[in-house]
C-alpha cells in the first residue's frame, strides 16, 4: 500500500491510508541507513501488509526544524499590530521559504486593530508580492474575518506555518484543524491511542482535507545558508526576468549597466532591492569572505 507519514514516534511510523492510520517500521535498507531523514514526517512510502515500509518515494523539499518534507505551502504569518509588522524579518522568511523550494503564502493578522490608513498603508509595503504571484491574505482571527479564505486556499495540501510569536498562529491553526491540538499523552478521539505527538512532528488534518504543521525552525531569524551571490541572486525570482547585465558576473551592486538596477521602482521595488543588499553584505561579512 501507499500512504503518506503523518508522524514519527520512537522508531514507529502512522501511515494514513485515505481514513486509516497504520503503524509501521522500516524494513532492509532504509533501517540500515540509520539517518534521522531516511524516513520522516510527510514522505510517500510504500508498505507491506506485515507493517513494513519498503519504500520512500522522491521528494519534492525537506526541511529540518521540524524534520518534515513535501510541504506544498509555508504560511507566512506576521499580525499587522501588537506586534507591529516588520517588513525585514518577514523578507527574510520569505528567503528561506524560496530556498527550501516551498510556496509561500503571506497571512497578516489583527487587522481588526488597523484603521483603515493604517491597512493601506500595510497593503503598500507588500505590494511587491503581486509580482511574484504570491497570494496574500489580511485576516482576523479575533473576529474570524478571512480565515474561510485561507482554509479554501491550502485545501487538500500540506501547509507548514512560520512567522513571530504573537502573530496568532496557534489560534489560526486551531481554527484549521479537523481536531485541537493534543498535548503529549491525550488520546485521539479518531483512533483511541495516546498519541504523544507534538505541533512541531505531526500533520495535522484539516476539516476540509490537507494537513497544517507548526514548523518552528521558519519563525527565527536565520538566514538559509547560501554559498554564493548567484545563488542568492536566484533567490530574488523578481531578478530573474531583468538578468540582463552588461558583465555575465555582475552582482547587481556597483556595475554600470546593471539590469537589475535599471528596473528599480518599475519592475523591482526599492525595498526588496534594499533587502537584497542587506544580504550581501551579511553574508560577505560573516561567512563568503570567511573561506
């Protein structure tokens, strides 16, 4: 059989099966591996009818914290007050959901504490998003204003989440699930097993089909760890349609006749622009020049 791994618990795998949840070890090669990624939380395997997993099917990403791979969608969620959005960390999410090859999505929360200047004002400086074809959702979680949209929105797919505390991710989430989040040692109403899973290992089923993961790793400040500038260059898809310098290894930074450059304010905005140059020097400065 087919099935997608819902969680991981010592040494054991639940592979859902349409309604059923089977559990399940490695078998052969895969148990012999003994790395923490041969097997992990949102991989497609194939199993036995003896309980045994055979097979890990390619993936599309994998991340780290938490260990869980083919996320079709990261959530981007920042509140639009309380606390005060902040465009540079919410860009550098933004960076390492391209890096790790998942789609973003951006949700703003507590909209409700926005006057109507205050909302456009916040609309203006994610304006850019169009751009890059990425959707955008201003909600109140407080008020349940939006959060249909979103729910429609990542139907049927697996939606990982980061963004600051206090965005109001856990009661979004909650809002989302088919359940509430079980704490370690609570028995799942569906299966009647202790579950001892937490936010951060397990897929969680939405009411409507999908699953929702709280990935932690993708609400702190750090940078994906890119090795060169091209690669950081490629990072910025907004580049990508500009690329056309004068010099092939233009770095978009003090060349004459710089594509990128030349479309600041037109097809590239300044404050991307700005952030792309924020992270060149970070990256010179502590780990490019270092080697």
């Amino acid at each position: 059989m087919k099935g997608r791994v819902i969680t991981k618990i010592k040494g054991f795998y639940y592979v859902q099966v349409e309604e059923t949840t089977y559990e399940c070890r490695l078998r052969g090669i895969l148990k012999k591996k003994n790395n923490k990624d041969n097997c992990v939380t949102g991989d497609l395997v194939e199993f036995g009818e003896d309980g045994f997993i055979t097979k890990v099917y390619p993936r599309q990403n994998i991340i780290h914290r938490p260990l869980v791979s083919n996320i079709d969608y990261l959530v981007i969620q920042f509140s639009a007050l309380d606390p005060k959005f902040d465009i540079g960390r919410f860009n550098i999410l933004l960076l390492n959901a391209f890096y790790y090859k998942i789609k973003p999505v951006a949700v703003i929360n507590k909209i409700e504490l926005l006057d109507e200047e205050g909302l456009k004002e916040l609309k203006g400086q994610l304006d850019f998003l169009k751009g890059l074809d990425i959707e955008v959702f201003y909600i109140s979680t407080y008020e349940n204003i939006g959060v249909e949209k979103v729910k429609d929105y990542i139907k049927d797919k697996i939606t990982a989440f980061g963004g600051p505390s206090g965005a109001g991710k856990s009661s979004l989430l909650n809002m989302l699930q088919e359940e509430k989040v079980l704490e370690i040692g609570e028995t799942s109403r569906k299966h009647s097993r202790g579950k001892h899973t937490t936010k951060g290992t397990t897929l969680l089923p939405m009411e409507n089909g999908g699953w929702v993961i709280d990935t932690p790793g993708f609400s702190s400040i750090e940078l994906p760890p890119i090795k060169t500038v091209d690669e950081l260059a490629g990072l910025f898809t907004e580049f990508n349609e500009y690329r056309n310098c004068k010099y092939s290894n233009c770095i978009h930074i003090n060349e004459p006749e710089c594509g990128i450059k030349n479309e600041l304010n037109h097809g590239i905005s300044q404050s991307r622009y700005d952030f792309y140059l924020w992270c060149y020097k970070f990256y010179s400065e502590e780990r490019w020049n270092k080697y």
